[in-house]
C-alpha cells in the first residue's frame, strides 16, 4: 500500500513544472523586457491619435511590491477555462495576460478531415451560444466557392434562426452577467426566456444547441406547422420581459456603480486592436455587417443599429439589451415576410435527396449514396466570408482543392481578437472590476480555442 | 467594387477573389510595406490573420509571377468607411516560412500570429512575444501541416463476453 506523501519544498516546485506553461505566462518584472512590458500593459496602442500614456509604463516597480496571481482556469466568472494573470499592485491591476488553449480540440484540423456536408456539425460546436451563426458563415462560404444560390424562402428562415439565436446568446450573456454582478435573479430570468428559444430550436431542428440546421444548400428541415405562433410568443413575451430588465438592472445603483464608467474603451483602441461587435459599437462606431455590409436579407428589413458613447461596461450591456430587441424586431418582419418555396437548393450534386425518393428512383439512390459517402466536390478556390454573430465579426475561410473536404479551414473567431482587449480593459482597475471586463467582453470559450 | 481598388505599390500582382474581393500577392519583402501603404489608404482593421500549408496541393492556380511556395500567410483587411475587404497572400516560403509581423501596424494581430506559429510554425519577424498560445508550451511540431498527422485513438473490438 502506498505511503501517503506529504509534499515537500522540493515536490512543490516539481508540481509547478508540471503545470507550467512557460513563456505564455506572465513573467516576473525582473525577466520581463522593457518592450514586453509595454506590450502587456497596451503601451504599444501609442499609435497616432491614441490616448494612453507612455508615462503610464511603471518600469521601475519592483517584483517584491507586487503579486502575480492566476485567476482560472477554472474561476467561476471567466465562463470556461480561461486562465487570467493578474499582477496586482494591493487590490489593483497592474498587468494583465490571458493564457488560452484549455479547450484546444484542434477543430480546425478536424474540420480538415470532414467532408463539406459533416463540416457544418463542426463548426457548430465552435461558439456553442450561437450555434446557427457559425454554421451560416460556414455554410455561406461553401455555397460561394460552389457557386449555388439558396432559395429565397432557406434565406429567411436562415435570417428568423440566426436572429432567435442572436436574442438567446444576449440573453445567456444578460443572465451570466447578472450572476457576475450577484444579481443572481437575472440569471434565472435570462436562463427562463432562453429557453422559450431553445424549445422552439427543438421544435424545429430536433436539437436545442449545436443544430446542424444550416447547411450548404439551405436548411436542414422546413419551419414546423404553426411557427409563425409560437416565434409571436417568444417576441411578445421577451420583448415585454425586456422591459423588466431595465426596471431590475438599469437603474439599480449598485450595478450602475459597477457599470458606469468601468474599464472604457475608445474607438481608435477598438480599432487598432481590431475588436468587433458590441465592443466596437459601445465605442460609437456604428459597424454592423448586418447593416454596412448585408448579407442574407438584412437590407430588405428594418432595424437599428445601436451604438453607445463611452465604451463603458454600461453602454456594452445598454447595447446588447437594446440588440435584443431590435432583433425582436427582425424576426416580427420575417414572420411577415417569409415567403413560400423551397427550403433548400435543389441540385441534387449538393442536396440530399428526400427520403421518400430513395426508394422509387435509382439515381436518388446514387446521389444519397454519393453524397453521404464521399460528399460533393468543391471547385479550387479559396474564399473568407464573414457574418455578424452576436460577439462580432465571424470569418470563415476555406480553401478548396476541388475534393470533397476542405483542404483549410479557418475560423476568424471574434472573442479570440476581442479577448486581447482585455489586459488594456483591465489595466489600472481593481481586483473586483476584472470581473465587469471578462463579463462584457463575452468571451466564449469553445470559439477562441477552437 | 474596383473603382474603389486601392492603389496597389507598383510591382504588386493583384487579382479580384471569389467574393469579389481584392486580391494582392506581394513578396515577403513587399508585404510589409504593402499593408502599411494600405492602412494609409484608409484600411483601418486587421480582421485576419492566418496561414496556409500548401503541402498536398502545390498546383493552385495563382496569377502569373507569384512563384508558389509550400506556406502563404493569408491577411484580411477591412475599410470601414469604404466598405471593402482586401486579402493579401504572401508566399511565406518551404523551409523556414517567416514574414513581418503586423504589430507595430496592427496590434490586434498580435494573437492571430501567435496562433499562426503555434498551428502551422510560420514565423513572423519582429513579433513581441512569439510563443504559442493554444498549444501546451512543451509541445512538438505544428498540428496544422499537413505532414503532421491527425491523432486517432485507437478502438478495441473485443469479443462480447459470452453466456456464462
């Protein structure tokens, strides 16, 4: 029987080996250049017309007045694995280093060895709170390097499903910032209308999360019978549940406080950094692919694009609040608009054929085989797309060497590069504002370790 | 769309993409000074940054004078007040692929190249912190090239266990 061991001076410092991550950590002051100490605390953002200041660079602080501690992988507040560094100067932050890679499962590589139709269920599982929008970029880059047009009716139906699914991850994000802040309650209120949207998803693809719904060529089913009802429902309900949002969280002087001027960020910043979505509209500038460069048929609804003035953690929340609801709104035009028609192409060398066809029609038979054996063969060619998710801008790029899978497969997730914002986010402010930072960011982990 | 091209350095082979996008194919000595002719031009956002290994697929087609090496290193820049993308393919070279890094342009590329040597090991000079970021430190090789193989664990059929 094995002696339990006690772990000794010597043991310890094997075990901190073990873990280590070596030079992706945040080093110590004393084996940190002047260069990369500049780096990490965003003084290299000292472009032309950037407002930190190169003064703000403490060179001359020593290891001993500060501390380096490790926030995750595994903290609560950092919704997944993500590992935080912190150099803490008493109860604020000096310097501030994300360490990724805890959910690495090599998707990209994987997407590699998957024909073009089992490609979307990979993609799927990348941003797991909006699946559908992954598959639509996925799916939107294939079709452009096949050269196929979707009917009309797959387009508004792939616009009401990523819209849902737009108002389900604000909602998640509504209800895990709640909790971030201790307003617990909007967590189970967030989590409650979530759900609304879960089970219509259900309804309709047979999954809640990771649908595989969109797919090259269309949808993967028709709109059940009477969803024009239960989409109303969802509408009227979360749109008026909206409103008591602002009357719990708006207004309420304690998360003001934490809301309010916390962790600004200004546009040139978001820019330079390349950051998207809410992040780059709280800044004030109004980029929206959906509005500036349209895809689907977002230029034939009408909708706002919210933009905020500070940059703020508040205007983050004020934007993705007020997103929900004008994605409310989208979907009430596509009830009203969604025209009748096919619901996926029709050529038969990308869609499957329906299953009642298999049986009467050879060459139904051989193209189900061929497809499901072998999949379609996609022209050369190499194409970046990219779509609106709800945490920014989602790019997909394939590269095809005319065989059945993709020969590259890269995925431009949007928390990956908004995540650098972090460290210039964090900088300067205290131990308990990390928390806002990480929350309004939105990083999801599954996107940006892929 | 191509009369808001931007003005390409001379010597640059430039092609229109399958999104209609423009597409320049600079030498790794012009790639730096490309991208940063084309921030001036009013490119304000580095979106992408990624690479690729050509291993398996050297006979891609590519506009004439663009001698095709085994890595290209693949940027994607935004206008936002033009409304335009442009993609910029290096040759990133066989052996030892190594561009400029973007940083001092761009200092949101920083993670993208990080990703980029940590996947496919192409280096980028002049990056401030050149180390891997999704893969475990101590790790060996590039899982993105294409002479590196896909892991598979191997599946054990056993014999049901029989009646008795």
């Amino acid at each position: 029987m094995n002696e339990p061991t006690v772990r000794t001076a010597e043991r310890i410092e094997l075990l901190t080996a073990e873990t280590s991550e070596g030079l992706q950590e945040l080093q110590r002051r004393d084996s940190t250049t002047s260069d990369e100490l500049g780096r990490e605390v965003g003084a290299v953002l000292r472009l032309k017309g950037l407002t930190l200041d190169p003064n703000a660079v403490d060179f001359d602080r020593r290891d001993d007045e500060t501390m380096i501690i490790n926030m995750g992988p595994s903290h609560p507040s950092t919704h997944g694995v993500l590992r935080l560094m912190l150099e803490l100067d008493g109860e604020f932050v000096l310097r501030t280093k994300p360490v990724i890679g805890y959910l690495h499962t090599g998707m990209e590589k994987t997407g590699e060895e998957l024909s073009y139709i089992q490609g979307a269920t990979n993609v799927t599982r990348m941003d797991y709170l909006s699946p559908v929008i992954n598959e639509l970029c996925y799916s939107m880059a294939v079709e452009k390097l096949l050269d196929i047009d979707v009917p009309a009716r797959a387009v508004w139906i792939r616009m009401l499903m990523s819209e849902l699914n737009r108002v389900s991850s604000h909602l998640v994000w509504m209800a895990t910032n709640g909790m971030d802040l201790g307003a617990s309650s909007m967590m189970i209120y967030g989590l409650r209308e979530r759900e609304l949207i879960l089970a219509f998803f259900e309804k309709t693809a047979g999954l809640r999360m990771n649908l595989n719904y969109v797919r090259p060529g269309g949808v993967a089913a028709d709109l059940p019978d009477g969803w024009q009802d239960d989409v109303l429902v969802i509408c009227d309900t979360i749109y008026a549940r909206t409103f008591e949002y602002d009357q719990l969280l708006t207004g309420q002087p304690i998360f003001r406080n934490r809301m309010v001027g916390v962790a600004p960020l200004t546009a040139e910043e978001a820019l330079a950094l390349g950051v998207t979505g809410p992040l780059l509209r709280s800044t004030g500038v109004p980029w929206d692919l959906r509005r500036s460069m349209p895809y689907l048929a977002y230029d034939q609804v009408d909708f706002d694009v919210i933009v905020g003035t500070f940059g703020d953690n508040f205007d983050r929340y004020a934007i993705r609040l007020n997103e929900i609801r004008e994605s409310l709104r989208i979907v009430r035009q596509c009830i009203d608009k969604m025209p009748a028609g096919d619901y996926r192409s029709q050529d038969p060398k990308v869609t499957p054929p329906p299953r009642a066809r298999i049986g009467e029609s050879m060459e139904a038979l051989i193209h189900h085989f061929k497809l499901f054996t072998e999949g379609f063969h996609v022209p050369p060619g190499e194409v970046y797309l990219a779509v609106e998710s709800p945490r920014g801008e989602l790019g997909c790029y394939i590269v095809a060497d005319g065989g059945p899978k993709p020969y590259r497969l890269h995925v431009r997730g949007p928390s990956f590069v908004n995540l650098q914002a972090v460290s210039l986010l964090m900088r300067g402010g205290s131990m308990s504002d990390t928390i806002t930072v990480i929350s309004t960011i939105d990083p999801v982990m599954g996107e940006v370790d892929r | 769309m191509t009369s808001l091209a931007p003005v390409a350095p001379p010597g640059v082979v430039t092609s229109t993409g399958l999104a209609a996008d423009l597409c320049c194919y600079p030498t790794r000595e012009q790639y730096f000074s490309l991208i940063a002719s084309l921030k001036c031009d009013g490119f304000e956002m580095c979106v992408d940054v990624c690479a690729v290994d050509y291993l398996n697929f050297a006979d891609r087609s590519l506009p004439d004078g663009v001698a095709p090496t085994r890595f290209e290193v693949v940027t994607n820049l935004l206008s936002l007040s033009k409304k335009q993308r442009v993609r910029v393919r290096v040759q990133a070279g066989n052996d030892r692929p190594e561009v400029d890094s973007l940083f001092t342009l761009y200092p949101g590329t920083e993670a993208l190249e990080r990703e980029a040597f940590d996947l496919l090991g192409v280096l980028f000079t002049n990056h401030p912190d050149m180390t891997r970021i999704l893969m475990p430190e101590e790790w060996e090789g590039h899982p993105l090239r294409k002479d590196y193989g896909v892991g598979k664990v191997p599946v054990q059929f056993k014999e049901a266990p029989g009646p008795r």
